[in-house]
C-alpha cells in the first residue's frame, strides 16, 4: 500500500492525516481505504512523536466515522425545544431559512448574534478557517475562547512571554520529573513514553495531583494535594531552594526580573505553612524541594487541570518560575512545559481576515459564562440582574466543534438559556449531542477522515496536514463548506469567501515550502534549538522570565505569583464539606466519544469516586447510587469507594452526555460559572458538594 493524495476507490490505499482532538499528542494517522471505505486508522510509524501507537480512543475512529446514528443530512426542528425530534430537509432550503433569520436579526444588531465553537476538532481550517471570516464580515459578537486553558496560558504568557517551553523529547534524558496535575497515561500517551525511558535510567519521577491517578500509580511518589493549591506548594519549593541555596544565581541575575521582590514572597511561604493549606506531609514538601534543588537536568510537565480554579493563573505563574530560580532551562532535558503551542507561527490575520470588521468593535461573550449569557436581557425572573452594559440579548447562536449543553459549566443555567423560545439555534453536528436537541436546525458535519485540515500542536512542535481519506459520507459537509454557503446566501461577496480548503490550509503556514512537505510526509518539524532559552531570550517583552510582571501590575493586579484560596475553599461550608474535581474519564475526551459504544462500555456508567472515610461518614458503599448535589443542582451517578480520591475530595469523573446520564444530567450541573484570576476562565475544580445515598439505592 502507498499513500494518496486523496480519497479514491483504489482497492487498498494509505492517506496520511492527523488526529483532530483536543490533545497534547496531536498524532499523524495513517487511514487506510479499501473501494472508498475507511478500514482501519493507526497511528504513523514515520512520525516521531506518534511512533505508530494511538490511543484506544482514536484506534477506533471508523466507528465513529460509520456510527449508525450519525447525522448525515440536514434536520429540522418539529418538536419542543429540547425533545431533539427533528424533520430531514434539504441543504438549500435549510440554508435559505438559516440566511434570512440571521439577515432579520442583523438587520436590528449583528452583534445579536453569537458562534460558540471550541476545540472538537483542533484544526485550524475546520476550526475557525472560514467560520471567523463569516462571523467578521457579519459583524457577529465575538467569543472568548476561555473554556480550557486560558489561566494556565495567561501565567505562561506573564512569567515565560508566550506559550512556550522545552522540547517533549528531551524528557526521556531527565533525571527528575515533576508531572504537575497531569494524568498523562490518559490524556498525554505519548509523552508517557518518555518518562518511561528516563525511569529504565534512573530518573525520579513524582506526580503532584490530588487524585492518585494512573500516573500516579506509576510514579516513585505522589504528592495528594488539595485543589487549587498548587501555588502555596511552588512558592514553598522556592523557600527551601532560597534557604539552602539551590538557586543559579548567575541565571537570576542576567535572565529574570523581579528576583528580589519573588524572594520576599517566598520567604513567607515556609514548608510548614504550605503543609497546612495543601493538606499534605510537610517532609514531602522538604523532600522534593531538595530532589528539585539538587538534581539535574529536572524537567517539569504540567497540564490544565491544575488551572482550574480562582488562583488557576497566578499556580502557573508560580510553577513556571522554578525552572529559571535552578537554571534548569540551561540544558534541553530541563525546564517547564504546559504548551508548546506559542512557537508556531501560525498566520491567524490571514486565516481569519479581521479587516472584514471594517471599523466594527463588536462586544466579546465569555464562552465559559454562556449560561448566564443567554438568560442577560431576556426580561423574566431568571437573572439575578440584567447587566447594563451588555447590550442586545443574545437572539441566534451558531454551534460547532463543541457541545456547550453538557461542558459548560452550571449546566442547569445553561439549558435554561438554550430552552428560549425565542432563540434561534443553528448546530454544525456529526451526532445529536446534547446540544444538538436544542437545536433549530442540525446541519451535517464531516469526521476528520473526511476533510481537509492542518494542525499544530501543544505537546510538541511539528506542524501535520490531514488530507481526507473518504468522501464525505450521505450529505455531509465540512465545516468551510457550510460557512462558505451560508456567506453566499448572505450575499457576502469577498473573494476570501471563496478559498478552497487546501488555499486555507496554505494560508494557514505561509511557506510554500512547508507545505510541499507537509504534502510529502504529512508533517514538519519547526527548527527550534533543543534548548530555547539556555541563554535567555524569553518572548517577554524584557527579553527574561518575568518573576514580576509589569503588565499585571499595569493593570492594577499583583505583579508576583500568589496563592488564592478557591472560590469555594474546602472548610468554608458546613452544608458542603466535600470538595469536587471533575477529572476526565479514559475513554472519553471531553464529551467526544461518549456516544461510541465500545468506548462507553468499557466507562461502564457515570462515577464519583470517594475516599472510603468519607464513604464510611456518609453510610455509603461501592455501587450504590448517591446523589451529589450544592445550590446550582444535582446530579447521580454510582459511588466508587477508592484510594484514587483523597480525602475530602471527590472525583466526579466526566464529561458524560446528559441524557445518557442516570438522572439526565452530568457532573457539570453542580460547577460554577465563576471565573479563574486570569485570562476569565472556567473553576471547574473549584466545587463544593455534599454526597448522600440516594433514596432505595441500597
């Protein structure tokens, strides 16, 4: 077999693709086609990261591709908002309708009008390629895309300049490894490689997370500290590494700023102090201060879900300056990686043409708050108070690459806006999600082996080019297709309106020679150096890892890294004692792959892992129905008696659609809708509830 260029009816062909999922790994896949149909997907031998090894997940991606409830032409809706009972129509006539509502609405206010869309798929063309040129020459409002990672990425930003890093690779050569809230046998396969290869040569390696996950099971020792309290332990690790002198202060003084004010606030932070607000020994504090101060090269791997909570920013801030107080990043195998993502040079104005604004400043709807976004200005008693300044309620929103009715959180409140009469919901869907039972119109979307696309990364730093293997299966689109239509219905005239996918695909890198291999093999490495700032050189705007940032400060916040009690602190309610992360469940990413039943059977049903002290406090038993529940809701699922969840804590393990929940909801009905320190992201780990056995589950 070799590989094509594109889809065919050879009778057995190769097409080289990506893996399109929100993911660090960011795999080239290898789909192979036997007279048109997709017959197994793998992973690339020729690509280093992948080495040929998927996840079990996208191994079995033609059942997702060929699932039988699989939408594959338009639908629209006949029943009650919510019933998800829908009528087939035809592309024109659905696209007709579709045009002359959102023409009506403009008409009044284009900023009425709202696309939601994160990352069900992470390409750049079937993401925002054409949908952001669409929604700029509309005049739409815009959405901020906060729902993952924008704390974690705003600390990077503030302290390293960019969303940057060291090289995945150059782990295996580790001889310490922090993996700081990361599951990553789970959510990060790939990279579990490389510690596998630095522990068969001696490496230490230490997972911080308060659940004790797969990982965790694997590693020398794991440090069980409280949610959000990831701060107060980095600035006690920078305590002992002051009061021992475990510091490069060659390094300080020629690539930091900020040195002398970082160092008064970590003295406030003894091993004792840190202790008592994580909840853990404070012998595991001295001790992996020590391990830290004193070994090299030590590598940290930190991922999102440590960012999940109020102080989620100021954790990264703090974290990440570790690496420049050792001099760590001198040598490629030490230093800090949350995403590589800030070193491609991706050209976003070229992709997305904001000049189609012409002079329009259309407001920004914060993504990660569209429960009370859809309810503001709706003149009812759903609202605590409609905000002045937020201008015309929201009358249409346009969903795709995400499933806000079962991710956002306070699900209850979202639900409540999407039930509006007077909404009009349009969902670009390859399944009736959730999300799409609310809808007013579902219109077909392709599967990644469907379409083109191209894909950075933030786990490494190849840039891959997924090329489609089939044709799109019964009336489905891609993505740019359906914007593409819709821009002619609307009469927008622009040439852009008219670039084909792989122009997009082009337009998305700049290099032409780039692209010529990336046609060749599929992928392309970015010529970085194996160390990027062993001599500085942070995309700060001083050129150093900035301990204070002035630009925090500029805007009235603290300058230094902090630790910020939660929003919702364990201790802090007597009616809810528990405190609830709501970590993923393996086989499922996000709320993909909940609906691919071989996947669904091994998660067997919705889980809340307890500790068994709490267990035992609440007479409840493994298997027994419970009911967690706070203010915002309640949600049931099965108890889980397990050494996974520390004391104290659950783990409600998600995202589970909701009607495929016990009760119909999922474990979002009980997360806030309130906000990170920085970068206004979600607290999806900052949580409390209560757990009881629910009535006649003995």
């Amino acid at each position: 077999m070799s590989p094509m260029n594109g889809p065919s009816s050879d009778a057995s062909v190769q097409v080289r693709g990506a893996c399109p999922h929100d993911c660090p790994d960011t795999c080239a896949l290898l789909t192979t086609v036997q007279d048109g149909r997709a017959i197994r997907v793998q992973g690339n031998p020729l690509h280093a990261h992948t080495a040929g090894a998927l996840c079990t997940k996208v191994s079995r991606y033609t059942e997702r591709t060929y699932h039988p409830e699989r939408i594959l032409q338009p639908l629209r809706r006949v029943g009650p908002k919510g019933a998800g009972r829908f009528e087939p129509v035809g592309w024109d006539e659905a696209l007709a309708d579709i045009a002359a509502r959102l023409q009506a609405i403009a008409a009044r206010d284009p900023q009425a009008i709202l696309p939601y869309s994160y990352a069900g798929t992470m390409g750049l063309v079937q993401g925002e390629g054409m949908a952001a040129r669409f929604f700029h020459k509309l005049g739409a409002s815009h959405l901020d895309r906060t729902i993952c990672a924008a704390a974690g990425g705003e600390g990077l930003v503030q302290t390293l300049g960019a969303k940057v890093g060291m090289k995945i690779e150059f782990f295996a050569e580790a001889r310490l490894i922090l993996i700081w809230g990361s599951n990553s046998i789970a959510s990060n396969l790939h990279f579990w490689r490389h510690v596998q290869q630095a522990k068969r040569e001696g490496a230490r390696i230490v997972c911080i997370d308060p659940r004790r996950t797969e990982t965790a099971d694997k590693c020398h020792e794991h440090i069980a500290l409280r949610p959000g309290t990831d701060a107060a332990l980095a600035l006690a690790l920078m305590h002992e590494l002051i009061a021992h002198d475990w510091l490069d202060h060659d390094y300080i003084a020629r690539h930091t700023l900020g040195w002398e004010a970082l160092r008064e606030r970590a003295l406030q932070w003894p091993p004792e102090r840190a202790a008592e607000v994580c909840g853990i020994p404070v012998e595991q504090i001295r001790r992996l201060a020590q391990d830290y101060g004193t070994t090299r090269p030590a590598a940290i791997r930190l991922n999102y879900g440590m960012q999940r909570v109020r102080g989620g920013g100021n954790a990264v801030r703090a974290i990440a300056c570790l690496p420049a107080l050792t001099g760590a990043w001198r040598q490629r195998a030490g230093g800090l990686l949350l995403s590589s993502s800030g070193h491609f040079p991706v050209r976003r104005a070229a992709l997305h043409r904001p000049e189609l604004l012409g002079g329009r400043r259309p407001r920004t709807i914060n993504m990660s708050t569209i429960g009370n976004a859809l309810l503001e200005g709706v003149g009812d008693d759903l609202l605590r108070e409609t905000s002045p300044d937020f201008g015309p309620k929201i009358a249409a929103l346009i969903v795709y690459n995400s499933n806000p009715v079962a991710v956002a959180p306070e699900s209850a409140q979202v639900v409540r806006g999407f039930a509006r009469k007077d909404l009009f919901t349009v969902v670009l869907e390859q399944f009736q999600t959730d999300t799409a039972d609310w809808a007013d119109y579902i219109l077909p979307a392709t599967t990644q082996l469907e379409h083109w696309d191209i894909h950075t990364s933030y786990g490494h730093t190849d840039v891959l080019l997924n090329r489609p293997a089939i044709a799109p299966l019964g009336q489905a689109r891609p993505n740019t297709e359906i914007f593409r239509a819709l821009a002619r219905r609307m009469g927008f005239a622009d040439p852009c309106f008219e670039d084909d996918d792989e122009t997009l695909c082009r337009s998305a890198i700049g290099d032409a020679q780039d692209f010529e291999q990336l046609l060749a093999h599929g992928f392309a490495s970015l010529p970085l150096p194996d160390a990027p700032f062993a001599e500085g050189g942070f995309p700060t705007p001083s050129g150093r890892c900035e301990f204070f940032s002035e630009r925090l400060a500029a805007q009235g916040l603290d300058g230094l890294p902090d630790h910020l009690a939660n929003h919702e602190a364990p201790g802090s309610s007597d009616r809810y004692p528990l405190a609830m992360i709501s970590p993923p469940a393996r086989n499922f990413l996000n709320s993909s792959f909940v609906n691919v039943k071989s996947l669904r059977d091994i998660e067997g049903e919705p889980l809340l892992e307890i500790h068994a002290q709490d267990a035992a406090a609440r007479g409840i038993a493994s298997g027994q129905l419970v009911r967690v529940f706070n203010d915002r809701g309640e949600y049931r699922c099965r108890a889980q008696v397990s050494e996974r969840a520390r004391p104290g804590v659950v783990n409600g393990l998600g995202i589970w659609w909701r009607k495929l929940g016990l009760n119909g909801t999922n474990v979002n009905e009980l997360t806030s809708q309130k906000l990170t320190d920085l970068g206004r992201g979600p607290v999806f780990y900052d949580c409390l509830v209560e757990v009881q056995a629910a009535a006649g589950s003995a």
